[in-house]
C-alpha cells in the first residue's frame, strides 16, 4: 500500500492548490476514484484538477453516466450516483472514451476496476464543517 496525504482546507483556493499539486503526479492513463457525501466537492476536485490542464468544462454529470472532455490529457468524467449498471456494461460503454492520453475521473465507484492504466488513486473527500473538508489521497496500484 502507498502512502495516503491527508489535507485539510477551507476555501476553494486550498482545494485548488492540492489538485493542481495532485495534477502535477499524474502520468497519461491514470483512474483517480472519488468517494464522498453528496456535496463534499468530488466534482470540484475533479473540475480543479482539469484547470491544471487547462480544461474549463467540467460539470456535474449526474445526469449522464460519461462525460469526456478533449485536451492533453483527454479527461473523462464519470458519475455513478444515479447507476444501475453492471460493471461489464459500465467497461463496454467507457471504453470508447479512453482514447489516450487520458485522466478516467470516477465519482461514486462501486468498486475499483480493471481498467489498464499507470496508476489509480483514491480520493476521499469528507466533509468537516460547512466550508471545511478533509481530503485524503492515495495511489492504490
């Protein structure tokens, strides 16, 4: 097992300083897990890291299983809140997003997948008060 980084922050500016310092790890072909209440900032983590690579359009998909976004690398943003699939299907569907290089964003995941890629990472984001978050990082492969 890896080490796991713990923060602490209380403003978006300190979320949007350990995700671009999260971005800064990251090779091509990378599965970054997000776990956390509805609410925590899975999506604004996401979304921060994504500006790191200098793409803007990241939104919450609740509303649609997959959303990729082109840029270098090509982020894929998955929501699994609403789902009733099974991981078979879940892996046909993405699997014409992954075109390389790409960063796979999985909020919600059920359990962790077998997606051929240069790391995974768990992100769990707890909420402590109502600007205040704990963010917990760890590389799982």
């Amino acid at each position: 097992m890896k080490k796991t980084n713990i923060y602490v922050c209380d403003e978006i500016s300190d979320t949007t300083k350990i995700a671009f310092e999260f971005a800064k790890l990251l090779k091509k072909n990378c599965v970054i897990y997000l776990n956390g209440d509805v609410g925590s900032g899975k999506t604004l983590f996401t979304s921060k890291v994504a500006n790191y690579f200098g793409i803007h359009t990241i939104t919450s998909t609740s509303f649609s299983r997959i959303q990729t976004h082109q840029g270098t690398p090509n982020i894929i943003h998955c929501d699994l809140y609403r789902g009733n699939y099974s991981t078979i299907e879940f892996l046909e569907e993405l699997d014409s997003h992954l075109v390389e290089p790409w960063l796979l964003f999985i909020e919600w995941p059920v359990e962790l997948l077998a997606i051929p890629s240069e790391a995974q990472y768990l992100v769990d984001i707890c909420i402590l008060d109502v600007t205040e978050r704990s963010i917990s990082i760890r590389q799982i492969n």
